[in-house]
C-alpha cells in the first residue's frame, strides 16, 4: 500500500485571557472534516489568571506538542496567532531576546485621558499613556510595546509589527495625533502590517525549543474579536455572529452603520468590518455565560461537566431553570434591540465556548425564535487565522474569500449543526 497523503494545514493558535487554544486546521479539503486536531492550555496559578508572556509562550509549547501527535496526517504549511485586545507587552531590548515586561492586560486601567481631555478613538493609547504615568521607569525602559500575538510571533521569528485589520482602523490603534495628544513616543510602536501579511519565518532557535519546522512561515493574525468575525463566516451585509463565551457579542455585518443617534439610543457598538467597505452593528453582554460560572461556584458545582449541569437544569418536559432562562433572555432582548435599531435577526453563526453545549443551543434557539448555525470549529478566532494563513499562502484571493472556503454556510449542513427555532 502506498503512503497516506498528507493534508495541508495551518497551526493555529488564539492567546486567551486564562487559556491557550491551538488548532491544526485543514486548507485544502473540499468538505469534510477541517479540525485535524485541538489543543486548549491553561495558564499556571503563579503567573495570574490572565497568564504572563512566558506562560503564553510555555502554553503555546505544550499545545504544539499535543498538537504533533495529529503530525501523522498533516503537512503544516505556515503558523498564525491571534489574541485578546487590547493587550499589550511592554518590551525591553530586542523583539526576539529581549525581556518582556509584565503586561498591560485589555483589562488594565485606562483611565489617562488625552492632554486637555480631547477624546481619542485608539483603544491601545490610553493604556500606554496610564503606564507611561504610573510605572515611568518600566515606560522609559520599553523599547516597543507589542500585542500579545505580536510578542508571541515575534518570539518564534516574526518582524515586531502591528498587524492592522484593515485601513480603516487606523484611528482605533495608533497616529501621530493621537501620540501627541497622549504624550506619547511614537517610536515606541511598531509600523503596521496588513491582516494575513507573512511576518517572518520560524528561527533556529524558537523550532528547537517548541519543535517546529525552522523557516516554517508566520502569518499576522489580528485582534480575537476580528479573527472570531471572520472565522465565523460572518462576511456579507445581513450574516450575523453570536460569539458567546463569558461575555457575548451579537453582530451584525452591515452595509451601512447606524445613524449616530440611533446608534447612541440602543447603546450599538459600531466599528468598521473586517471586510473593507463593511461595518460591525453589535450589542454587547458583558456577563451573559458568567452568570452560569458564578452559579456553579456558588453551589460548589465546579466540577460537574456543563452538558450534565445542563440536562439537570432544562430536562425533558421541564421548564429552564431560572439562571438558564435568564441568559437565553438576555440574548432575546439583545436581538430585540437590534430589530427596533433597524437590524432584525432571524439566523445567527454561534461560536464560542457557549456553543459547544448541543442542548443549550437548542434551548437558546427556541426561547430566542433564531436559527442557530454552529460550525465545525466553534472557536472561530482559528478558523479566522487558517483563513489569514491562506491567504498569505496564495489559496484564496483574499481573507473574506478565504473564510467562506473555511466556513460552510447554512446551506450546505454537513459540516454545521443547525438548531431551528420552535
């Protein structure tokens, strides 16, 4: 018998605020099975709930050793990481040896405002510009300050950029204005790259300690919230994402935004798409899935896996338990709020860790009156970095084209679950 062909894959990997996930992911089927193999990396008790670059990078080593045992099956083609934003490292010396400071979470203060209180759109500055007040010395020693997924990539070989989604959110990251106005050295930030740009190649040195292919290809992947955008399919005016873990985000692929008063009346988050010439018309829970999580450690319930939890709580012929209810009404009010902002919402692409429960996306979809759409990969940040990665690599034209190679529609089911409203 001959030898097995091997499929052409992309490792991918999305730096999360308490875990590490990384995929290998298949860019050459025409159907079938994309997920060749999953890893998630929980970061050590001693580096913090949200974990330090060397336990980013340790996890990252771990999830390339579970995911080698996939080897077999796969030829890997190039490496893209994605992570949480606004994160960033503050690093002293050298991109690739220099010693990473400790970071500057997306959840870190940001309370600097621009001098003479001028408002500023960059989601990056004010917490560089708190740092530059709060920690000076540590401020002056930075020579660059790099998302997470940035540090990381620059790590394994990459260039030190930042990888910009797309033109327009030029203004949401950094510009000379914008510096000024915080008082901020411009030099201390890297120059932009476009999503899906080659960055660099895998050293010597990283392939030896984390055991991939030197000169292996790094591709820019962006911010988790573009990355789980794209990967989710959610790509043309009207496709709407559902990406709910801890927190939710329902959002809506426009064509136009909102005007700024309906926007301000429903309380829309509203920023560019991904997709040039698009925009993203969402609405924001910030608790949604946590509300479970408080429940299960208020009851001592933490080590009861959740689809067992679920079936204890919404069993057959029995009403959903209140703090089920609760969540699945918060998406409901979500979606009307949406609709009375001009965006009605009939189907949606779910993704998240909140998807991953059979019986809970039919009880959302049931109680919400949606269709619920669940893609192969749930964790839809590495299907945006495969898509990234195909790009660069020269299979698909660009990242939107990419992403509907990767994402199967509602359409075509066999590589979705689809839960239909009662």
């Amino acid at each position: 018998m001959g030898k097995t062909r091997k499929r052409n894959a992309i490792l991918c990997a999305d730096i999360g605020t308490t875990s590490l996930k990384a995929a290998l992911i298949d860019i050459g089927a025409a159907g079938g099975k994309r997920l060749l193999g999953f890893s998630r990396e929980t970061y050590q008790a001693d580096g913090g709930a949200a974990g330090t670059p060397e336990l980013w990078e340790a996890a990252f080593y771990r999830a390339v050793k579970v995911l080698s045992e996939f080897a077999s099956e796969a030829r890997i083609e190039a490496v893209c990481i994605s992570g949480n934003g606004p994160t960033l490292v503050p690093l002293e010396g050298d991109a690739l040896a220099g010693r990473a400071l400790p970071p500057l979470h997306w959840f870190s203060p940001r309370l600097a405002a621009p001098d003479g209180g001028v408002s500023a759109a960059s989601f990056f500055l004010p917490i560089a510009a708190w740092f530059r007040r709060n920690e000076p010395e540590n401020y002056a020693k930075t020579s660059l300050f790099l998302s997470c997924q940035e540090w990381l990539s620059a790590r394994l070989g990459a260039a030190p950029v930042t990888v910009l989604p797309t033109p327009r959110y030029r203004p949401y990251y950094y510009d000379d204005d914008q510096f000024a106005a915080f008082a901020l050295d411009g030099r201390k930030f890297p120059p932009f790259a476009p999503l899906g740009a080659l960055t660099g190649r895998v050293s010597g040195e990283a392939a030896r300690l984390c055991g991939l292919k030197a000169g292996l290809p790094i591709v820019g992947g962006g911010p988790d919230f573009i990355m789980a955008l794209l990967g989710s399919g959610a790509v043309e005016p009207g496709f709407v994402c559902d990406r709910a873990g801890s927190s939710e985000g329902i959002n809506v692929c426009a064509r136009e935004p909102p005007p700024v008063g309906v926007a301000a009346a429903h309380s829309l988050r509203v920023l560019p798409h991904a997709v040039d010439g698009l925009w993203n018309v969402s609405v924001v829970l910030p608790e949604s899935g946590s509300i479970f999580d408080h429940y299960r450690l208020e009851n001592g319930l933490q080590d009861v896996p959740y689809e067992e939890m679920l079936k204890s709580m919404a069993g057959e012929g029995r009403p959903p338990h209140p703090v089920l209810r609760r969540i699945a009404d918060g998406t409901k009010g979500a979606l009307e709020t949406l609709r009375k902002a001009g965006y009605p919402v009939y189907e949606m692409r779910h993704s998240g860790g909140q998807a991953k429960s059979p019986l809970w996306n039919r009880l959302k979809a049931e109680i919400c009156g949606c269709r619920l759409l669940v893609p192969e990969i749930v964790d839809t940040e590495l299907a945006g970095n495969a898509a990234a990665a195909m790009f660069a690599l020269g299979y698909a034209p660009s990242v939107p084209a990419a992403c509907q190679k990767i994402v199967v529609t509602g359409r075509q089911a066999s590589l979705h679950q689809t839960y239909a409203n009662s």
